[in-house]
C-alpha cells in the first residue's frame, strides 16, 4: 500500500493503473475509521482492480459552533486499517492542497441541499459537494463508494454528479451497525455511556416505523409523530427531525410511495447524530 499527499502523484499512480486496464474504485472519508469506513473498503476492492482512500478532514463542511478542531485524527491508525482492508493508494491531501490560497469556487446541489439536514447546517453540503467534486475531479475513478448512514450525502452526491456529467458511478453501500443497534460513526466516540444509551432511541424508532408500516400503517403522519415522541421523550436527546421523505426527491411524504425511507437527526448531549432506514411499499399495501 503506497501513500501520497500531492494531487500529480496521486494521479500519476492513477494513471498508471488505467494504463493496464485496471477499474479504480475510492472511499473518500474523513479518518478516524471505523467498521461502516472499512466495509466501504471491502466492497471496492471486491468490485475494482485498484483501491484507492483518501482521508482528508474537510473544514468547510463544519458549521462555525461544530467540532472540526476535535474532530478525531488517527492517521496511523487509519493507515493500518486501510492496508488490512486491502486498500493499494491512500490520499491524504493537506488543506493547503484542497484548498489553494485565492480558492473561490463552490458547488452547490441547491433543491436536495435545502431540507433535513440543510435546514439544521446550512453550509455543511456546499462544503462537502465542492470538497467531493474536487477529490473525484482529482482521483477520476470508475465507482466512488459512499455509506447509506448519510443518505442525504449520497443523494446529493449522485445527483451533482449527473447534473455535471462527472463520469463517476456513485454507490451506496449498507449502514453498518453495533451489536446494540447503534450506527457507526465516528462522532460515536465523542458519546458518554448514558448519552450512547439515549442514542439507542434513534435506531429503535426507525424500528418503529418499520413496524408499524409492516402492520399495515399508511397514516406517516402518524408514524413521523410515534418516532418523534419516542426520541423526544428520551433522556439527554434533542430531537432535530424524524421524518419520512421520497427517497428520490427527498421530499416529506404522508402517504407511501414506492420509495420512501425514514430518517432522523438528534443532538445527545452535544453530538450530532443521523440515523434512516429504507422502508418497503409491499410492507405498505
């Protein structure tokens, strides 16, 4: 496994691959990697002939109240992890790199950008749709692979690049959880034991909806209000959303749609946490 910080010696190494025919699948992600990052890893190099990561903690997606500065950095950790997981390149571009003195172009992804998440960070996906263009741009892989737990990312991200006929198949690979049903996420370790047991409410109100859409429930409305309930009356969280939405347009929804899925968004404590879960329109008729 080789690393480089420079974007012509990553692309040179690139290149090189192609060269040989070779198909190049990236996990970009932020470091202090965990299951739901290595997973990622494993299905690129499944799918492709050449993995490559990049770790790269992206400032300009985080709000000026969030936690860039503690934001965990393990790199050597992160490092043996990519290798066991069989990664062949790791990126890590410095900020300097990514974000050259005079730098002033930004892309935004405006609909899909706008709700959930948007509403809470407003500046957080034009920070990561401009960062995301440029490490794609810079790496140029067949299939880029991002993770189901940020669904709106993914979303946004597919549809930047069909909008900008960025030439990348972008694929989204499953939430990866604890044995107790708590998504992984890197933020996870910034939660105290009863704050972890609070997050719990999240995933067991996704249960919920599930459940209830199994049953026959077509009243969302009254699902997104038992999942609100759930979250809000729980101990240490702070509920942001718990929503059902088109899985397309990402547009909230009160009757069942072919596809839809549920997510939610709570502060335990002062961590931020995201959380969904596809629910199926067979369970729904």
């Amino acid at each position: 496994m080789e690393t480089v910080s420079e974007i012509p010696a990553l692309r040179k190494l690139v290149d090189a691959q192609r060269k040989q025919n070779a198909s190049i699948g990236f996990v970009p992600t932020m470091g202090a990697l965990h299951a739901g990052h290595v997973s990622l890893i494993e299905a690129a190099r499944r799918d492709c002939d050449f993995v490559v990561v990049s770790i790269f903690v992206n400032p300009t997606q985080f709000g000026p109240s969030e936690d860039f500065e503690k934001y965990p950095r393990v790199v050597e950790q992160d490092l043996a992890q990519c290798h066991k997981a069989g990664a062949d390149l790791v990126w890590l571009p410095t900020t300097e790199i990514m974000y050259p003195e005079n730098f002033s172009t930004c892309v935004t992804v405006k609909t899909l950008s706008q709700v959930l998440e948007g509403k809470t960070r407003p500046d957080h996906f034009e920070g990561v749709t401009t960062v995301v263009t440029k490490l794609l741009l810079s790496c140029l892989p067949d299939v880029a692979y991002f993770g189901a737990k940020d669904y709106q990312q993914q979303a946004i991200v597919r549809r930047m690049c069909l909008d900008l006929n960025i030439p990348v198949e972008i694929k989204t690979c499953p939430i990866i959880r604890d044995t107790d049903g708590l998504a992984l996420s890197s933020r996870n370790a910034y939660l105290s034991e009863s704050e972890r047991e609070s997050a719990l409410s999240l995933s067991r109100a996704l249960i919920l909806a599930e459940e209830l859409v199994n049953a026959g429930e077509t009243d969302l409305n009254q699902l997104k209000a038992e999942m609100q309930q759930l979250i809000s009356s729980t101990p240490l969280l702070k509920l942001d959303y718990a929503t059902i939405v088109d899985a397309d347009t990402l547009e909230e929804i009160s009757t069942p749609q072919p596809a839809m899925v549920a997510l939610v968004a709570a502060y335990a404590g002062a961590t931020r946490l995201i959380d969904n879960c596809p629910l199926s329109v067979d369970s729904a008729q």
